[in-house]
C-alpha cells in the first residue's frame, strides 16, 4: 500500500499545526496509508479518526500529548447532560489505526464529580497502540463497540448510538493505562501485553475496577493480559480486577504481577447472580502482594493447556 507522511509541530510554519488539520489534508489521500508524525507538545484537541489506514507516530509519549476534558455530567446546550459517549478526547472510528509514543488524557478529573470521562473510544478492526499512555478517572479507555442494547433509553448517546454493531481485535502493547471505575471498558477482543495499569486513588471504599468487559456472546475471547503489571496509588485491598458490564464478559489475566491494592477475591459479579453461568474471569500464573491461589466462586483459574489458547497470534489473528 501507497504510503503518505504528514507532520504536525506547532513550532514549525512547515507542518500543520494541529492534528485535526493534518487528519483533514488525509482526506485527500484516502486508500492509502496516512503517516502522521507528531511532534512533542500539548495538543488541546477533539479528535475524530474516520478514514481507515492513519498512524499517529510520536517521538516520546511523555511529551506528546492530545488531551481534553469533556465530561458525562456537563450540560449541554439544548439542556441535557453530554453523557459518556460524548466525551472521548480521541474518538477512532476506523480500521487499521495505529498509534506509538502518543499520550492520551481526559483531564476532566475524578468521576465522584464528573462522571465518566473517556480519553479514547477505539471502535474499529486492527487497531495498535504501542507505547502509549491513556489517562483519565471514569472509562478512560473504551474499547468499541457497545453493548448491543442500553439498559436505560438514551444510556449510548452519542456518535455510535443507532450504528450497527461491528466486533473489533484491539492490541495494546507496551502501554500506560491509568483510572480507576471501569477504567477499560467495552465489548472488543482486546489483547494487553506488557502493560501497566495503573489504579488511581479516589476517597471511597472502593478505589475501582480495572475492567469492565461486555463480550458479545459468543465470541471467544474478550479480554486478555498478558506479561502485565496491575498497581496503583489506592490503599491495600482497595479494588477489584474488573466486573461484567454484560452477562457474557470475558477477562483473563496471565503471567502478570499484581499488586496488593487488589483485593483477595480478586473480581466482582457486579451484584449479578445471573452472570456467574455465563461470564468468564479466569487467571494464570500470576504473581505478586494480590495474586492469589483462592479468588471469588465464579474465578477461573486456567490449566497449562487452556492458556496455550490465549496467545496473541490466537487471540487477535495478526
């Protein structure tokens, strides 16, 4: 495929000055692949990504940065409140995006005051992000696409909210993730490998859930660490792994260090009896202050063959 570079530096009368301006001028290019070099800076932008095959390359994700700070509690013009689907910084709706040494935050703040707060909303096949930090509170990363039905009308307002529904393969590698409630989320085939996911401290009882899955039933795989790393800020025992945002939520973490903020039994059904025949939350040789040999009733743990199957290459098919 035809390849095409474009550079964006706010310091430099040579190159685009801002991110949205470079992904415009890719119109033009559509069909090929887009190269978007990303100078260091601060980049205070919305970001929409809708044209397949754009990489967003950065030269160190520490001080190449797109941030925003839309929240779900804000009021919008016509009266009604934005909601959690119409607050990505970055909102990627395409195939084939790919992202390295690139920041992402939402600095809306705490959720307990905002509510939820995304810095991505990755909907699309064969998305990558390698070196990357995503940083927010509430549902930092939502990983597309949504549930097939909302609980309460109006719950999916947004962008992607009549669409059809359209399964996606998501890598993460190498990859900074920090929040605390349901701070990954979504019904994707998302693969993390060599990752921290870091759980920030908030003045409740419960500091957060890493994950939330909603697999689609079916679907044979939903989640999956590999050669992570879980810490935090939060107190001892403060949080769980993660909980069935939908009935059929799929999780497994392997070979990862976890840190003694999570608690012993590890994940939560999210009150939802119902689920346990259902969702699947499994662990493997995992290590660490909260890694555990006895986790909540419906908790997996896989044997070496089962965990053969949860390789990358199996997993995602590229």
């Amino acid at each position: 495929m035809e390849v095409k570079e474009l550079r964006v530096c706010v310091e430099d009368e040579t190159a685009f000055s801002k991110i949205s301006k470079a992904l415009e001028a890719a119109k033009q290019y559509d069909g090929m692949k887009v190269v978007i070099h990303i100078a260091p800076g601060v980049y205070h932008e919305r970001i929409v990504v809708n044209q397949n095959h754009i990489s967003f390359i950065g030269v160190d994700e520490q001080t190449t940065k797109i941030t925003y700070s839309d929240a779900a509690q804000d009021v919008m013009p016509e009266g009604d409140k934005r909601g959690t689907f119409r607050t990505p910084s970055v909102f990627i709706d395409a195939d084939d995006f790919h992202a390295c040494h690139i920041s992402f935050l939402n600095e809306a703040g705490q959720g307990d005051n905002v509510g939820q707060a995304l810095a991505v909303y990755a909907d699309g096949d064969c998305l990558t992000f390698e070196n990357c930090r995503f940083e927010g509170y509430q549902d930092t990363l939502f990983t597309a696409p949504l549930p097939k039905k909302e609980k309460q009308p109006g719950g999916f307002k947004g962008p992607k909210e009549f669409a059809p529904r359209r399964h996606g393969r998501h890598l993460y590698k190498d990859c900074f993730i920090a929040g605390n409630i349901d701070f990954i989320f979504g019904s994707a085939t998302a693969y993390f490998e060599n990752c921290e996911l870091f759980m920030r401290s908030r003045d409740d009882k419960i500091s957060g859930y890493v994950t939330a899955p909603s697999t689609y039933e079916g679907e044979p795989y939903g989640y999956v660490f590999n050669h992570c790393r879980f810490t935090g800020d939060c107190p001892k025992e403060s949080a769980y792994l993660g909980r069935p945002w939908r009935n059929f939520a799929k999780a497994v973490i392997m070979n990862s260090e976890i840190g003694g903020h999570i608690k012993k039994e590890g994940w939560h059904d999210w009150n939802k009896r119902d689920a346990w025949d259902t969702m699947f939350f499994a662990e493997y040789q995992n290590f660490g202050e909260g890694a555990a040999k006895e986790r909540a009733p419906f908790v997996r743990f896989l044997t070496d063959s089962e965990a053969a199957q949860y390789t990358r290459e199996k997993v995602l098919g590229f």
